[in-house]
C-alpha cells in the first residue's frame, strides 16, 4: 500500500476535557442560585469580565492542537446555552465551526456539561441525558450527556460527559453521592452492544484510585489519562494547597484502547502563573478568593488524541 493511500485511510480525532471553573453569564435565572454572578454582586462579574472570560476559554482550547482545532470537546461548570452560543459564534472560537449539545440539570446553581464538536470529524446520531437521583442528604447534581456519532472513518462513537458531585463536607462523607454517578453510569453504558466504542470523559472529584472510579475500571472501562503529565510542570489537572491532582479523567471500553496514540495535560505557559505559597506552579484561575486575577480555569485542559486506521 502506497503512503499516500495508507494516510487516507487513517484519521486522528481530538477529545479534550475541561472544566471551565463558572462559565456563567451576567443575566439572573431566577430558578437556580446564581446570585453571586451579577454585576452588582460581590465577584461584580460584569459583562467585560464575562466577555473575557468566554474568550480566555476558546484561547485555551484552541491552545490544545497545533495542527487544526480539537474534534470533541468535554466542557464541565457551564451555566447554560447563551454562554456556549457565545463561545462558539462570538468569542475567538467563532471561525472554529464547533457545534455543541448540553444538559439541562437539577444543580442548585444552573451548572451543566456540554459536548462541543466538529461537524465534518463527528456527526451526531441521538443525544440523551441521564438524571442522577439524589440519595439522602444529597443535593440535586448534574444530568450525565451522552452522545452517539459517527467519525470520518465510520466508526460510532459512544460519549458520556459526567460532572461528579464535590468533596464539599468531606471526601469520606461524600463518597456515596459521586456512587451514584457511577452508578447511573454504568447503567446507561449497559444498553450499549458489548463492543460499543464508548468514551467517558468529565470532572470526576474523585482521584484514579478513589472507590467510584475503581467501580468504573471493574466495569470494563480504563482510565487512560491516570497518567497524563503536562510539559511545563503539571503533574495533574487541578492544585490544591501545593498538592498537584487529577479530579479529571477519561475512561474508554476495552475496544477502544488500541486506538489511543496519545494523552497529556496541556499546561501551556500561558495557563499558569507561580505560586508563591507553595512553590512551583499552578493553573492561573479567574479569581483568587474573591480577588479577580483575569485567568483561564483553576482546571487544565485534559487531552486525549486517538487514531483510527
């Protein structure tokens, strides 16, 4: 076979995961609890600060790929569809040509996932959302996307985008909430045929070796980001009081394994900034405390890169 015939025959798709840290807009939803968004409220997060922020994001996710933009996005911590209207057709990703579908969730304060993607590397077949049921002292948390599509090569995608609810009152404490995602995961990843390409990819509050996401890997799925490092000195996606972490994760079924060429963090320079308590660096976020610093996300984008051929 020729080498131009055998690069026709291969196609890579991007997925990249990340959680924007409150993509909201400047507008009051008077059925959730995003008071604290307004412009007169105590972030005074105005329609300037919004507008770069939504841009600060499509900078760091076009940032992801050297070569053309990412096929699939996983966005996590996004408040609804006029913010991801706006950061695909107005910020600077307006000429990316993305497309996106989104939850629309129970969570107290309007917070959702979405998946992003390119039209001409994923088609789209059906969508649908997952609702967690809240299990005693549990607050409402986010709907589970998933997507069905089809790539360039023909193969179909299966991909869930999964926010797990947070640590807040304790890691022990909460452990069961972040259960009953995984739960309602594996039980929708079930319907699928056994050898369904299936991708799981979100904000997972949980480290790899934590009970739910081991639940996951005895399930048939392997988390293929355990591993990922940036290049500029990220050992996981999120710090924490010096400690690097990675609470964000991407899961594939065994089918899917030997198409994974790659994954990293991308902790592009740009990304970080120094921490001064601690030593070292760490992800540049919006705000310190209350204190806005005009950053990305206390999150680093998550990037995996599979080829199929």
């Amino acid at each position: 076979m020729s080498c131009t015939l055998s690069l026709l025959l291969t196609s890579f798709l991007t997925l990249v995961e990340l959680n924007c840290e409150n993509l909201f807009d400047c507008q009051h939803d008077s059925l959730k609890q995003d008071e604290e968004w307004m412009p007169t409220a105590v972030r005074h997060w105005t329609p300037k600060r919004y507008w770069h922020k939504v841009n600060h994001i499509g900078q760091e996710i076009l940032s992801c790929q050297e070569d053309g933009v990412p096929d699939l996005v996983a966005l996590v911590e996004v408040e609804n569809d006029n913010c991801l209207r706006d950061l695909t057709r107005r910020s600077l990703l307006r000429h990316a040509g993305y497309e996106f579908l989104m939850t629309e969730s129970p969570d107290l304060r309007g917070i959702d996932v979405a998946l992003l993607y390119q039209p001409f590397s994923f088609r789209p077949i059906c969508y649908e959302t997952y609702r967690v049921m809240p299990i005693e002292g549990m607050r409402p948390t986010r709907d589970i996307l998933y997507v069905m599509g089809e790539c360039v090569t023909g193969d179909t995608l299966h991909v869930f985008v999964v926010h797990a609810p947070s640590r807040f009152g304790g890691e022990k404490a909460t452990r069961p909430n972040r259960q009953v995602v995984a739960d309602r995961l594996v039980e929708a990843i079930s319907h699928l045929p056994a050898n369904a390409k299936v991708i799981v990819a979100g904000d997972f509050n949980d480290e790899a070796d934590d009970p739910a996401l081991c639940f996951l890997e005895r399930q048939a799925l392997t988390n293929v980001t355990r591993d990922a490092r940036g290049s500029h000195g990220a050992e996981g996606t999120y710090r924490y009081q010096g400690e690097w972490g990675s609470i964000d994760h991407v899961f594939v079924s065994t089918v899917l394994l030997d198409f994974v060429e790659q994954t990293y963090i991308n902790d592009s320079p740009f990304l970080l900034e120094e921490d001064k308590k601690y030593g070292g660096v760490k992800p540049l976020r919006t705000y310190n405390g209350l204190h806005y610093q005009s950053g990305f996300s206390d999150h680093l984008p998550l990037v995996v890169r599979f080829r199929f051929d």
